[in-house]
C-alpha cells in the first residue's frame, strides 16, 4: 500500500535558524513527489515536484531533495511568514487516476 | 488568471441531511479531485473527474458522489451526513490526469 510519512510532526525554530524538513514513502513505482504549503483553513499551496532520485528544485528559501526512499525540504534562514504545515504527496495510480497520498504534514513555526 | 473556487466557504449541517459543495477550475484544466481532510491530517483522497467522467475513486462508501459539466467545474454531493464526515473538503484542478493539481480554498463542512 502507498504510504507516505513526514518528520517531526512539528518543529519551532528562530528566524534565521536553517533546518530540514523529512518525507519518507514507499510506493509502487514513483511518478512523482509533491510539496505543498499549507496555511490554517486554507487550501495546500503547490511548490515543487520531484521526479527522479538525485533532483533538487529550489524557490527562495526552500530546496527540495529526492533520494529513492525519501525527500527532503530544506528551508534556510526562514522567516515568520515561512511558518506553515508542509505536506508531502506522491502520485499514485487507482485504475487511471492520479491521485495524491499525503503524508500528515509537518507544522513549522518559525519565532522572530 | 482565476484559480480554483470552492463554494460555499462554511457549512453546518444536521446527522443525516444532504449537502453539495461546488467547485470551478482553473481556466485550461480538465481534471477535477476532490479530497477529504480532518483536522491535523492530510488530504485524503475521494475521487477523480476528467472530461465529465469518474476516473478513479478512494476508500470512500457511495454516499460520497460527484459530477463534472462541460465547463468542468464539479459538484461533491455527500448524503445522509454523519458526524465524521465533518472536515475541510479541498477540490484540485489539473490540466490533465497525470499532472500538478492545484487546491482551492476548502469548504468547511461541520455535521451536528
């Protein structure tokens, strides 16, 4: 079954305090991975996909990394506005459909 | 550009009535997904329109239904409501099956 776990469930950093957020899945047969930003009641904002092991994707403070089991968002220096849940996804196919299988999300809170 | 909408914003229903929460896609895309998501979770997964038709579907039971028009915006239609069912129903739209899906807002649903 399409699993997706994500690390830790919530972190709190100062500003400026760089730091790694974690996402491990298994799937049958990757097709892609998913990072979205999520504010409190609103909807998962989209940021990066990842296809294949050994790419990295970058957006003002934040990279994200792909290895064969897991992926990575590194966020540098952040700031309060960066702080959000971060979810992970990764494509799965139900009889033709995409859908995505995210993973609970990590709260981060980031402290001026 | 318009993204995607969701109506109505918030909703409070009674154990066993029936409700519709509408959606309208980005301009381009043809892919509806509608996901559930409970407080502290991820979205899960409900099921997929594409060109007017169910193109896969969750571990949702049949009280959870939908439809696609020819402008492809979409409705999500749950029936005889139980408390569970309370959460923030997300819709994504897509340019096509296999690629990113983008979120609108959410419509909070609360069942008493």
């Amino acid at each position: 079954e399409d699993q997706v776990t994500q690390s830790p469930e919530a972190l709190r950093l100062q500003e400026g305090e760089s730091s790694s957020l974690n996402c491990s899945y298994t799937v049958s047969g990757l097709r892609g991975l998913f990072w979205y930003r999520q504010d409190p009641g609103k909807g998962p904002e989209f940021l990066f996909t990842l296809y294949s092991a050994g790419e990295e994707k970058e957006k003002e403070r934040l990279k994200a990394t792909l290895t064969k089991k897991e992926s990575f968002l590194h966020i540098t220096a952040p700031k309060p506005e960066d702080s959000a849940t971060y979810l992970c996804a990764v494509q799965a196919f139900i009889r033709g459909a995409q859908k995505l299988v995210f993973g609970q999300g990590t709260r981060l809170t980031i402290n001026p | 550009e318009t993204g995607v909408t969701q109506s109505p914003t918030h909703l409070i229903k009674t154990r066993g009535q029936q409700v519709t929460l509408r959606c309208s896609s980005q301009s381009g895309h043809n892919t509806v997904s509608w996901y559930q998501q409970a407080l502290g979770q991820g979205p899960q997964f409900i099921f997929q329109y594409y060109r007017e038709e169910e193109n896969g579907r969750g571990n949702f039971p049949p009280r959870f239904s939908g439809l696609q028009f020819p402008n492809y915006s979409s409705e999500l239609n749950v029936n005889a409501l139980e408390l569970d069912d309370s959460a923030l129903y997300l819709c994504a739209s897509s340019p096509g099956r296999y690629n990113e899906q983008f979120f609108g807002p959410g419509t909070r649903l609360t069942v008493l």
